[in-house]
C-alpha cells in the first residue's frame, strides 16, 4: 500500500489512523456482527455511536449548552437557504459580508428569501486578497442576522477577526475551517460546515444553533429545512447519514488523543508558516493574499511562469504530491492543508518547491 499526500481542498485525506479503525471495524463493529452501514439508525448500537460523537464535537468546540448540535445532509451549500429559511422571523432583509466566491454563493441563494445588504465587498482592486477592516463595517437595523465565511475556501483568505454584530445573530459558514483552532462559539448564533474539509467523508453538514434560534421558520420551510425538526429529533426524523457520521466521530476522537484543538493550532499554525515562507522567500512563486489575512487551510500559489504549470503538476505527482491544481476560477496551485495532513506532507511540498525551482527557475 502506499499512500500519497493530497491536497485536495475536498474531499480531503483523512487522518490515516481513522481511516484503519475504520477497517479494522468495517464488517463487525464491535462484536455486533454488522457493519456501521448496516445499522439501525434507531437501534443501540449506532445511538451510542452518534451521542458519544456529538459529545466529543462539544468538548472539542467546547459548545455552551444553550447551543444545539445538528448532524444533517445536503452540504454548506443547503445550508445558504436553510438560514434565511429559519432566521428571517418577520424581518425581510440580511447582511452579507462578500469576500469571495462561497460568499457569493451564499448571497445568490440568500437573494432568493429576502433583501441581501452588502456590508462589506473586497473583490475590489485585488480581486478578493484581503478582508474588510474590523471597525470598518457598519450593520443594518433591518437585518435579521450577519452572514460571513470565515475561510474562503478557493482564494485563501481568512478572517482574523470574528466580526461583532452586538445582538445581531451572526452566522459563520466554517466550512473549511471549522476545527483547525479553538473558537469561541458564543459569539455565534449559527455555525455550519460541510464535513468533507475538515470534519469527516462528504454527505454530513454539521450545524450548530443557539436554541432560542429555533422555532422560528418562514411558514412555507420544508420539514427537512427547519433546524426545528432536527433539534427536536435528535438529527434522527429521517435517515442521518450513519456511516459519514461515524467516520466524523472518529475524527473526533482522533482530535482528542493528538490534544485537541489547541494542540492542532500549533501544528496548523507551523504549517501554514513553512508554506508561506517557500513562497515567499522566492520570486518564481507568489500568494497575491494580505499576509493579515491569509488562509491557514487554503494556499494557493502562482508559478511566475504559468507555462510551468502542467509540469509542476506532473513532476508532483509523481513525487507523491497529488491534488495541486488550483480551483478553475483562480488558477495556479492551491495546496489544501487540513488537520489531517500531516506537516511531513507540508515538509516535502516544500522540498519539492525548492528542488522544482532549482530546475527549472
Ligand atoms: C466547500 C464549501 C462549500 C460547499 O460545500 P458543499 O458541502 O459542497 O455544499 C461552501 N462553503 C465553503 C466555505 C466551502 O469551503
């Protein structure tokens, strides 16, 4: 077997360790003779999987009480209109932070349920590099909640900030960051994340909603897009995505034995440092992101020379490197560095880096 360091932005590697428990207990979990898959979502066996991995997500985010943690389907990218569906109550307007393409994305779906206030827009002159000015940002009066993505996943560029709206609910799509560091979930009314970045497999939205959230859907929600239905049956009204659950519970617990959240802000933190400071300490690659603001998870990169680009890509294939290729809109390269990749990986990008521009700069 051999494995390779990839750096797909998602799907994205998952911690190997995980990946071998789930082997190991692939065709008999745990002496019940079936597979995860094969389960009850109802019965004892799988019950006792999705409550120990929503307590091991609440110790990790350390998630206060009054908060409720919802295993659903349908990607981020259901959850752009499951917001305004639940958080508009009587109020007909929403403030959006525009900081790149998941943000615009949010927008358009938001546009679709109320008015959309822009409070914040940097695709300005660089092309969204940067972020807005922490006091730089005034909210509406109108607005039913804050809208914001923290980590734009495709231009690398990353909040280093959490906005404050006073009592204005703000919601964070964390998509692509959400676990990477220790957060403060109480300044959140709502935080949600696709889990095939950073949590566990594709096909599991995690959702987390302050309780005096719920309750309060547009008449016409359907039944599977009010928060309210899933809070109330445990994530269980319908079907949840039990074998994607389950890998994402072991991931928490993966988390937990490498020393949780602050333990991975380290590692995160060191590796980010050592792929920036390739790219910067050279000038056949560039990173056009404020170094304020970028992204611990996302990096991308340009070669001075994009002619380059198909032979980077091959030689790093075949040096074990997969993934590179930046998203379609940016080009260039764009290394997605998770909790699950290990700093080896980030360490041999970086050789690769050094030795491909002695090639071939
Ligand atoms: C990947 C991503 C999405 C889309 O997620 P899906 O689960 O595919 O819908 C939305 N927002 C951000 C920030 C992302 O990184």
């Amino acid at each position: 077997m051999s494995r390779v360091y990839n750096f797909s932005a998602g799907p994205a590697m998952l911690p190997e360790e995980v990946l071998q428990q789930a082997k190991e207990e692939l065709l008999d979990w745990q002496g019940t003779g079936m597979s995860v898959m094969e389960m009850s979502h109802r019965g004892k066996a799988f019950m006792s999987i999705a409550s120990q991995a929503e307590q091991d997500l609440r110790e990790l985010l350390d998630i206060p009480g009054d908060y409720r943690v919802l295993f659903l389907q349908g990607g981020a990218s259901s959850q752009f209109a499951m917001v305004p569906l639940n958080l508009l109550g009587e109020k007909r307007q929403a403030d959006y932070y525009r900081t790149g393409s998941w943000s615009k994305k949010a927008i358009a779906e938001a546009k679709r349920y109320c008015a959309v206030n822009v409070v914040a827009d940097t695709e300005g002159a660089g092309g969204f590099t940067t972020v807005p000015d922490e006091g730089g940002v005034t909210f509406s009066a109108e607005a039913a909640y804050v809208h914001y993505t923290p980590n734009e996943t495709i231009e690398g560029v990353e909040f280093p900030y959490i906005p404050d709206t006073g009592d204005l609910p703000l919601v964070a799509d964390m998509s692509s960051t959400l676990l990477s560091r220790p957060l403060d979930v109480r300044r959140f009314g709502v935080i949600y994340a696709g889990a095939q970045k950073n949590i566990g497999p594709a096909g599991l939205t995690v959702v987390i909603v302050r309780e005096d959230l719920l309750g309060r859907a547009q008449p016409a929600t359907p039944t599977m897009f009010d928060y309210q239905t899933h809070a109330r049956s445990g994530s269980m009204y319908n079907t949840p995505p039990t074998y994607s659950w389950y890998l994402a519970g072991l991931v928490f617990a993966w988390l937990k034995r490498r020393g949780g959240l602050a333990a991975m802000a380290e590692t995160n933190r060191r590796k980010a440092q050592k792929l920036y400071h390739a790219i910067d300490s050279s000038d056949f690659y560039h990173n056009p992101v404020d170094p304020a603001c970028r992204s611990w998870m996302n990096v991308p990169f340009t070669l001075a020379d994009p002619a380059l680009d198909e032979t980077f890509l091959a030689e790093a294939r075949a040096a074990g490197l997969e993934t590179l290729k930046g998203h379609r809109s940016v080009g260039g390269m764009r290394a997605s560095i998770y909790n699950a990749m290990p700093e080896e990986g980030v360490d041999a990008l970086v050789a690769f880096m050094r030795e491909f521009e002695r090639r071939h700069g």
